[in-house]
C-alpha cells in the first residue's frame, strides 16, 4: 500500500485505472491520448470538486415543488498551465458547464532555471472563487508552483492542483511552496530521470498531446 504525503489524493477508481494503463503506452495514437486526457479529466473531477459549496433552491418537478442543490453560484474557475494543460479543460467543463476558464503560460529561464511568467488571464474576483490549476504533469514541481503562486498574487485564495501523473520530487517541491494547496493525481509515480521526466510516466505530454514531437 503506497503511503501518500499530506495533501495527496491518488485517485484510484478502476476507470481511471484502466484508461491511464493506455495513456502510458508508447502504441497510444495522438488522437486517442487526447481522447484519454479529457476521459480521465472528467471522472478526476468528480472527486476534485467533492466539496463545492452548495445551496438550497426550490423546483418543480412533474408532481409537486421540492427543495434540491446547487453549486452555490459560478465560482469555479479552471486553470490550464499552457500548453499540456488544455488537454484536461474540456474534461471538466463538460461536467460544470458555467464554469469559466483562466490560462497561465509559463516557460523557462534557462540561465536562472526558474518559471517565467508570458501569459496570465483570470476572472475578476478571485478571492471569491474556487480554482482548480490543471497540468497533466507534476514532474519538478516548479510550474506548478509558479502558476499556484501568480493566483496567489492576484488573490486568489482556495486553490487546488490537478495532474495525471506525479513524482514524489515535484510533490514534495510542490508542498514546500504551497503546503495548504491538495494535489490530486491519477497516480503517484517512481522518481524523476537525468533529464526532469517522470518513471515509468507517460512521456511529453504536451508532445504526445499536440503531435509536435
């Protein structure tokens, strides 16, 4: 039994199972991977947004009015890191179609080895919203990071991270940034190799995702 760090949720549902043991095989075409990120994009959902608050509203149904539930208001707010994370936006917007859609583009500064900010977009009103950061990786941890960071700065204060693929470096890099942040995964893998990649993970994601490699 695989002990997690705090604040790790691997979500082990049979489905999600199943569809990431082809997500990981080289003999996956381009276009069922990106058929499988959104799949597992959505059944992750339901377990990453668990605890959106609800509220009370009042129906009528074909025999008699009755109480029911509500997300409480559009609050949430999915956050791809450009570019591998839009793979997983349609994922979970199809399951909650008022939610609405912020980017982050990061890229690396070579000299300092540190995230560089290109991009950032976001609804108004952070502090009132419930964001949910998307990437398919979470390899060093640096990215994810950064993106959790630049929400923080605009105010942005419930915040989650979900990836499909994690290593215990970018977990624990992750953690000591934004200890409070939960992590959910599809899976917590190995260890990172020499040059950043996850074992046994899934190769580029981005790569594999958009067919530029």
């Amino acid at each position: 039994m695989q002990t997690l760090p705090p604040n790790v949720t691997v979500l082990d549902h049979p489905l999600i199972q199943h569809k990431l043991s082809y997500l990981r095989s080289r003999a996956t075409s381009k276009k069922q991977f990106r058929e499988l990120v959104d799949e597992i994009a959505t059944l992750m959902a339901y377990e990453v947004t668990r605890d959106l608050p609800l509220e009370e509203v009042e129906v009528t149904t074909p025999l008699e009015r009755t109480q029911a539930y509500r997300i409480r208001g559009k609050k949430l707010v999915v956050v791809p890191i450009l570019r591998a994370g839009l793979g997983m936006v349609e994922g979970i917007v199809r399951l909650v179609p008022g939610a609405r859609v912020g980017h982050v583009g990061l890229y690396r500064d070579e000299e300092k080895l540190e995230p560089v900010e290109y991009y950032f977009k976001i609804p108004g009103n952070p502090g009132g919203r419930e964001f949910v950061v998307l990437d398919p990786m979470l390899a060093t941890g640096g990215s994810a990071a950064a993106a959790v960071q630049l929400l923080k700065d605009r105010g942005a204060r419930n915040i989650r991270f979900m990836c499909l693929v994690a290593a215990p470096e970018g977990v624990a890099a992750f953690r000591d940034e934004h200890p409070e942040v939960p992590i959910y995964a599809a899976a917590l893998d190995r260890e990172l190799d020499e040059r950043g990649y996850i074992l046994p993970g899934l190769g580029d994601a981005g790569d594999r995702l958009f067919g530029t490699r």
